[in-house]
C-alpha cells in the first residue's frame, strides 16, 4: 500500500499551506484499508477476478467488473456489486461516478458491515458535494455500532464534515482521536491537518478554548503547538502532588515494601555519545550510574549503552536494538527531534525520553518524557513573584531561543494570573550597555527622584523578572541600580554559572532564581554533591544541572507505572520533586535560591510548588 508524504512538522513557515493533496492521499488511504478488510461476499469467477484487479490497483476495471455483475444479479448480489463499485471508484478518486454506481441499491438488501459502508460512501459523496449537514447525519453512528475494521474511515469522514460545517475544534477533536490509532506517514498527515485546522482560528478562540479544558484533554497539547508556531504559550496548569513514592507500607505478608516500587530488569540508555552534544550526554550518563552504584537495592537493572548518533533514524536503529538485545525499559533519546521520530514509532519496550519534542508527540501508553524545560522555568518564577505580592514586572531576556522561550512562558503565566507586564526587552550577547533595554523594559517601575541613585525605591507591588546567562546578568544588576531599578530580581536558573564564585557573583546579590535541590542540599538516596564534584569533573558547574538529572532519570524507572496511575504522588529527585501528568509528561518542582554575599543559598521554604515543569 503507498503511503502519502506528509509536509514535515518540522517546518512552521510551511505548515500553514494547502495540505489539499495531503488530505486526500489520506483519506484515499484509509478508504483503501478499510475496503481490504471489509466483509466480501461472491464467490464466482468474475468476482473473484473483480476483487483481485482492485487487490492490484486496477480499480477502474474492478469496478466495471462489479457493475456487470450486478447487472447479472439481482437482489443482495446485485446491492452488494453496486457497493463494491462504489468504494472501487472512490478509491480511484471518482466520486462522482461512485455515486452513480450506488444511486440504485436498496439499503435493506444490504448485510453485515455493508450498510454501513454505504454510509460512508455517501457521506463522502455529501461532502464532495458540498452538503456536510447530510454528511454529519449519515455519520451520526453509535461508538459500539462501528467496527474497528471502519473506525479510522469514520473518523476521517467525520473530521472532515465537522470542519466543513465550521466546527475546527470538533474536527480537531476528532483528528486527535485518529491520532492515536495511526502510525508513520499517516500519522504525520494526520497531525499537521490537526494544526492547519487550529490554525485558521485566532489566538483568542485558541485561549479561550484551552482555558475551558481539562488538564488531560487530548486536545490541549494542539492548541499549545499551533500557539507555539505563532510565538506564543499557554499559561501552566498547576498540578498538586500530595504523597510522595516509596512509603514502606506493609504486604500482605506483613513484609515492608516500597509502595510504587517495580523492579526493572534491563535498561538501556541513548545518548549521542559523539558530537556537539556528548558533553551533556556525559554529564547525564555519569548522574545515571551515580544513582544506580548509590542505590542499595538488591534488584538493581541490567544496564547497557548506546550511541544514539547523529539523527533521528540513528535513535530509532539504537531502539531497536536495545529491544533486541532484551530491553525492558529504555532511557532516552536526548535530542528533541528524535524524541518526536521515537514517539512517532510503534513502541513495544517503554521510552524514558531525555527530552520534550516540539513537534507535539505525546508519549505512548506507559512511556514518558523528561526534560529541563525553561518555559516551565519561566512559568515558575512568574508564580513566585506573583505569590509574594509583585503584580507588576518588567522581562530582560537574553536573544537566545531558550532564553526567548522562558520570557514567553513568565508573560503568559503572570499576565493569565492577573499580573501587568509594564515592558519587555531582549540584550545581545557581546552588548555591554544595556541602558536602552532597561528604558524599554524597566522605567515604568524605576524611581528616578534621585539622580545619584542612592536611596531610591521601586514600587512595592513591582520586580523583574530575568533570563540570561551569569555573565550578562553581572553587567546587568549594576546596571539596574543605576538606572534606579531596586524592584527585586528573579530568573531562571541559567544565572547559576554553578560554580562558588563570590568575587564574580556579589553583584548578584539578592537575585532569586530557581534550581535543582541536589546543588544547594543533600537529597536521599542520592551520592553528596560535595563529593561526587572531587571526584567527577562532569559534575560541576552547569553539568551539576544535568548530573541531577541523569540521577532523576535512574530513580524514576522502578516508580513510572506508579506515578502514571497516581498523579496525586511524586518523587523526591536530585532536580526536585518529580511528579507525571495523564499525558506522561514528567514535570518538577523546583528549589528557589538567592545570592548572598556572591554565594547562592537556597530561600528557607520557598522550595516551589508552582507550576511544576
């Protein structure tokens, strides 16, 4: 069977094209599929050849095969030739004459799937004809009353009257369910139509719908991916875990066990062990056997390695070959686009993934996915301030993507709660004067009664919120001072260069930023930072970032058909407390700490409980 060629999900400026010959190619497809595996009835010569010219992709033949039979036939035969001429025709992309082929049956002559069928074909003639009002009708079908061998037709055909009757969310719905029951090229038709669909309705629609939803609507993460190719983000929900994982509780041979706890046998683990990113890979893989040689547990995984190199189909030959080599778990990909190439996958062995693909994957049943994301990080600060009081912020990014995405994130979530945005600037790396991005950003909340700068006060209800690197944000404060900006500073975790550098760092003093535990205090179960930095060069400075996670990584597995089954409960990870959504999205709560005296400590109680990531 010819699969179609999807337009890569990959490519914003050209998603929002005409994907007219997409679309049919699909439904072409599935009306090929459906009709293989249909009821067949005629048993003679003629219809058996008739079948197998359509088997071959002679459909024009086959159809004029079944109309002569039909010709020679009467009663049911007769319905049913008709019909198969129909469907023949339809797959030949001849709508019109499938209609002429099926004009004369009479529905009641008609058995088993058959009536349905007809259904179908005439639902498509509708739609063909511009008239998706009878089309909804003939598609108004009972769940229970429609065979699996029809339900990606139905559900095709349905998306498609929905859209055409002007109800894109519904046709989006509809699109999402089909998602999860295609694969391949299909599967990527099918979900850039879900965007180019959401994308005909305007930011409002989009915002308005997605705050009426469920945290676990299957609809939610389109909305959040067709906004996101627009440059803009949903504000966070703000999921509570209560319990944490791990509890001894007794069995029912009184024996104390871990509740959640599930031993794994083997594990594989990708990462690009070469390349521009085997650094990072290395700072994860050495966070990962930290965690397996510290835990004390005498059923501790089998655990291999592979390289998961350049691109995407290098990830998927590393999958398989795990899975062949008797994985019964895998850690990993890393990079996000084989991240989304792995999703897109039938998975028959479970994925951690080391990262969240921006392609809108969602993990398959009983997979997940792990990432230190900064928009959760903005999100999170923008939660932290407005819980303080600071309704009113002024944003400095640094022009960098992640940077870009964390400012996104705190002004979709500050401004959602309640919060003013009074301005917004972005800094260049090289630029060492910042005072036209402070006046764009800041003046709204600086005080300037005092030219020297000495004793001025910002408004108590303001801050700022920041996302740059430690080396812009040691020219920045000063700056800010200057400028008569005392509000107070908070920003992501990128201003923790990770090293104790009190010299370089006192002029951070008094910035917030959130982080992972591990760097600022001990963690059970996890290895002393103290002493795992002297004797690990991996895990020092930004890698101790990533070191954490790696050991996060290690101490999920035995915990993830848990945490999957009980959003409510949550572990406590070397990178924060790690709790999973319905959608298999692993999500963190993180630490907040600040500067004193060039040194950062963690904020007595403000370990976050908002929004995790």
């Amino acid at each position: 069977m010819t699969r179609p060629i999807p337009l890569p999900m990959s490519e914003p400026a050209r998603l929002f094209k005409s994907l007219k010959v997409a679309a049919i190619l699909l439904v072409l497809l599935l009306s090929a599929c459906a009709t293989q595996s249909v009821s067949v009835r005629g048993d003679n010569e003629q219809a058996s050849r008739a079948e197998s010219l359509a088997r071959n992709g002679n459909l024009e033949a086959a159809a004029q095969q079944f109309l002569d039979l039909a010709d020679q036939s009467g009663g049911s035969a007769s319905a049913y030739y008709r019909l198969r001429a129909g469907e023949c025709l339809r797959d030949n992309g001849d709508i019109e004459g499938a209609a002429r082929a099926i004009e004369d049956i009479r529905r009641k002559r008609l058995g088993a799937d058959e009536p349905l069928r007809l259904d179908l074909l005439e639902a498509e003639i509708a739609l063909e004809r511009k008239d998706p009002h009878r089309a909804a009708a003939l598609l108004t079908i009972a769940e229970d009353a429609i065979p699996a061998n029809l339900r990606l037709r139905v559900l095709e055909l349905r998306a498609r009257a929905d859209e055409a009757n002007g109800d894109r969310f519904a046709a989006a719905r509809t699109r999402a369910m089909l998602d999860a029951e295609l694969d391949g090229h299909d599967r990527d038709v099918n979900r850039t139509q879900i965007i180019e669909t959401l994308g005909a309705l305007d930011d409002k629609s989009l915002k308005d719908r997605a705050a009426s939803l469920r945290p676990d609507d299957s609809l939610l993460p389109w909305i959040e991916q067709t906004l996101r190719l627009r440059g803009q983000i949903l504000p966070r929900e703000v999921p509570r875990p209560q319990r944490p994982v791990g509890t001894l509780m007794p069995d029912a041979d009184n024996t104390l066990q871990r509740e959640g706890f599930s031993a794994v046998r083997q594990v594989a683990i990708l990462l690009p062990l070469s390349g521009p990113v085997a650094g990072v890979s290395q700072s994860i893989l050495d966070g990962f056997f930290a965690a397996y040689f510290t835990d004390d547990n005498a059923d501790r995984p089998l655990l291999r390695t592979y390289d998961t190199g350049k691109t995407p189909q290098d990830a998927i030959a590393a999958y398989q070959q795990a899975v062949a080599d008797g994985a019964g778990f895998v850690v990993g990909p890393l990079q996000r686009e084989s991240v989304g190439e792995l999703f897109r996958q039938s998975l028959p062995v479970r994925v951690l993934a080391l990262n969240h693909p921006d392609s809108g994957e969602i993990p398959t049943r009983g997979s997940a996915e792990f990432g230190l994301l900064p928009d959760a990080e903005g999100a999170q600060a923008a939660e932290r301030m407005l819980g303080i009081g600071i309704t009113r912020a002024a944003v400095i990014a640094a022009s960098t993507d992640w940077a870009e995405r964390a400012a996104m994130a705190f002004r979709a979530q500050f401004e959602a709660r309640g919060g003013q945005i009074v301005g917004e600037a972005r800094v260049q790396d090289g630029e060492f004067n910042y005072k036209s991005a402070l006046l764009q950003a800041a003046s709204a909340i600086a005080d300037t009664s005092n030219a020297e700068g000495t004793g001025r006060t910002s408004p108590a209800d303001a801050g700022v919120f920041i996302s740059m690197r430690a080396q812009q944000a040691r020219l920045l404060m000063p700056q800010l001072k200057l400028a008569g900006i005392n509000a107070p500073v908070f920003a992501t975790s990128h201003v923790n260069s990770g090293e104790i550098s009190p010299s370089l760092d006192r002029d951070l003093d008094g910035v917030e930023f959130c982080d992972a535990t591990w760097l600022f205090s001990t963690v059970p179960g996890r290895p002393d930072r103290n002493r795992i930095t002297q004797q690990l060069s991996s895990a020092n400075g930004v890698g101790g970032r990533l070191f954490a996670f790696g050991m996060d990584a290690y101490a999920l597995l035995p915990y993830m058909d848990w945490l999957l089954a009980h959003p409510d409960t949550y572990l406590d990870g070397a990178s924060g407390q790690l709790a999973v959504d319905s959608f298999g999205r692993i999500h963190r709560v993180l630490t907040w700490a600040r500067f004193v005296d060039g040194v950062a400590q963690p904020v007595l109680g403000a370990l976050s409980r908002l929004p995790l990531q």
